[in-house]
C-alpha cells in the first residue's frame, strides 16, 4: 500500500481538523496571488508571502498543485492532480479543498468567480 501524504504538513501551515471541510466550489477559478513567490527544493517548495515575509514549506503534492495552479477551475484543478497521482484517495478533493484554503488564508493565492 502507498503511504498517503498530506499536500501540506499542519504544522507548516498551521492548519487544524475541524472535523468537517468546507469545499470550495467547483466553479471557483483558483490562482496564484500576486504578492506569493515559489522556490523549488530537491523535494517540495518555499512559498514566500512577500508583504509579510512569511515562508510556508510545501512538500511533493503540495509542490504539485502549485504548479497546477494557473487560473483553472477548482474541478479542473482536482481533476489535474488526480491524473497525475497514483492511486488518488477517495477524499481528495476535500484534502486539496483543505489545502487551497490554507493558502489563501496565507494570501498565497487567490480565488473568484469563474464568468
């Protein structure tokens, strides 16, 4: 069995289970913000919010979806890191849900409305 990875540590990002996860909704055009710098590491990537100068650590599929983050719908984005995942988890996209709303609490990325 393949261990599972979380797309971000919750201590990285200080995220904690509530018990339920709010989706985002499948139609929400999801982006980079403006004001967020990646560095890639030999394994993950720094995200950098550079109004507060904070560093958030992103491990493999944190990195991923990152990098597939380009302005494309939240069911595409999910859609893009099952294929390229093996053996997806049931849960995913409730686990990237969880993780986009970590980033934008962090103002790392940006969220709107798809037209």
């Amino acid at each position: 069995m393949r261990e599972r990875r979380p797309a971000c540590d919750s201590s990285t990002f200080g995220v904690r289970w509530t018990g339920r996860v709010e989706l985002i909704a499948d139609t929400a055009i999801v982006q980079h913000h403006k004001r967020a710098e990646y560095r890639g590491l030999d394994e993950g990537g720094v995200l950098t919010q550079l109004d507060t100068g904070q560093y958030h650590g992103l491990n493999s599929v944190g990195t991923l979806i990152w990098s597939l983050i380009d302005g494309r719908t939240f069911a595409e984005l999910v859609e893009a890191v099952r294929s390229e995942i093996v053996e997806p988890p049931p849960q995913l996209a409730e686990d990237i849900s969880e993780f986009i709303g970590a980033l934008l609490q962090r103002r790392l990325i940006d969220l709107s409305e798809s037209s």
